[in-house]
C-alpha cells in the first residue's frame, strides 16, 4: 500500500520542504523530515503541525547537513530504523542566491564578484547534497527493487539568468544529473524525476524585499498533489520527466497532468502523450 511508503524529504522544516512534508503526511506516507540544526524552531512548528493533524506518529524529524556524506548515510539508516524500509528521497534542500546577499537576489551579482566560500557553499548544497543523498539511499531501493528520487530543480530561464550565478547553473547540474541517474537505474524499479514550483515561490528564500506583492509567487501547497504521485506506486515506469507543480491539476488523470505539466527532464522537449519514457 502506498500508505506504507517512507519517504526522506530534504530541508522540509519550511517553504516548499513544510509543504510537500505535510502533504505527503496527509497522503498517509511516513516522512523523514531532514533539515540543519538551525533549523529546529522551523522544525518544533512542522511537528506541532503534525501533531494537530494527528500526524506526527508518522513524521521523524532528523538533523544534518546534506553537505556531510556521513549524515546523509545516518538520516537513511535512521529512517530504516525507524520504520524498517526507505522508499523515497525528495531532494528539496537548497541555498538561493540570497544567501550571497539582498542585492543578489533581488538583481543578480556578475560572477567574478561572488565570493569563493559563496560559490562553494551552494555548489556543496544544491549539488552534491543531492548527490549525496541519491547515494546514500540508492543501494537500498536498488536491493528492494523499488524506490523514487525526485529532484527539486528551477525553470529553464532562471538555469541561465543574468547574473544568477551559481544558482542557475547548480540547478542545471542537478537537472542534467537527473537524466543520467534515470538511466543509470533503468530496469532497477527506481525512478528519478525532476520537480519545479513554476516560478519563485513564496517562501523564505523570496525575502519581502525581493518581493513585497507575494500574491505574485508560487504557493508552495502547489507541489504537494505532483509529489504525492510521484512517490506513489501510481508512477511506476515514469522516469527521467520533469514536472511543472503550478500547471499539475489534482482533480484531472494523470495522462493529461503529463501532457500539461510534464515533459522530459534535461532540455529533451515535450514528454510523449501519458507514455512512460
């Protein structure tokens, strides 16, 4: 049963990370909540969440850094022991570029004037915390002969903004990763996929400053219906896609939410007519 699947979600104490945890929650999944120490106020207000839904017997909250290839193999051994299995990995935790500065998010910042440790620091997060993640679990959804990874990437146009270095071009990475971790696992019964809001969310990593109309943003609740299916059994044979969560109608079949929202991940073009690639 569905209701049965674990999955880990990556910087799920807020933003779009709150959402698809309290979603998926919802859906009946039990949910890994990972996210850093400083985190944890964040944290105490998804787990009351949780709580108040009747949820948090179901929801596991475990702290570390993507970053640290020793605690992403501890919250996959964490989530096996506490609910015997791991099934699933939403690679959602990120730096934005506000985290280089104000100026940066809201106007871009010419490459050769981002600092080094900037650099390095979201590379290290929007990267290879993915790649660490993937790896980590990989050998045990391989072992069982099922299993989802779905990767939270950007549009196409922020990949190559002006002046959104090296966000855009991180986000990139990790799209192109994802078609080649999709076929690296072709015939294993693990799947990887590409999520995007659709545009800037409305979220924390928006600051006010950047954007004072937050009616203009993308509500983060949007990707909690593509999520849900995409870490279902629903999706067997859906691999290598990437989906638009602001264009995913929940009420409609899924063929049409492929054919609307969908299309195959890594600049591929439109994704064949409901047809599993």
């Amino acid at each position: 049963m569905d209701e049965s699947i674990v999955v880990i979600v990556t910087g799920a104490a807020g933003g779009l990370g709150r959402a698809m945890s309290l979603g998926l929650l919802a859906a009946g999944r039990r949910v890994v909540a990972f996210d850093i120490d400083r985190a944890r106020p964040a944290m105490d207000e998804l787990v009351g969440l949780a709580h108040g839904a009747g949820q948090s017997e179901r929801l596991f909250p475990v702290y570390g850094s993507v970053r640290s290839e020793d605690d992403c193999a501890r919250v996959v051994a964490a989530a096996i022991e506490r609910f015997g299995r791991v099934d699933a990995l939403v690679n959602n935790a990120g730096l934005g570029m506000g985290t280089i500065s104000l100026q940066a998010m809201i106007s871009g910042i010419p490459f050769y004037d981002v600092p080094a440790e900037n650099w390095r620091a979201l590379i290290d997060t929007n990267v290879n915390g993915p790649f660490l993640m993937a790896k980590a679990i990989t050998p045990h959804l391989r072992k069982q002969g099922w299993g989802r990874i779905v990767n939270v990437t950007t549009s196409y146009p922020t990949m190559i903004k002006d002046g959104f270095s090296p966000y855009g071009p991180a986000k990139a990475a990790l799209e192109a990763a994802s078609v080649i971790w999709s076929n690296d696992l072709k015939g294993t019964g693990v799947t990887v996929n590409v999520l995007i809001p659709g545009g800037a969310a409305d979220t924390p990593m928006v600051p006010y400053e950047a954007a004072r109309d937050r009616t203009k943003l993308v509500p983060p609740h949007v990707m909690v219906a593509p999520v849900t299916w995409l870490t279902s059994r629903a999706s067997d044979g859906f691999s290598g896609y990437r989906f638009i969560a602001r264009e995913w109608d929940p009420d409609a079949p899924v063929e049409q939410n492929v054919k609307k929202a969908g299309s195959l991940a890594g600049w591929r073009g439109a994704a064949p007519s409901g047809v599993p690639a």
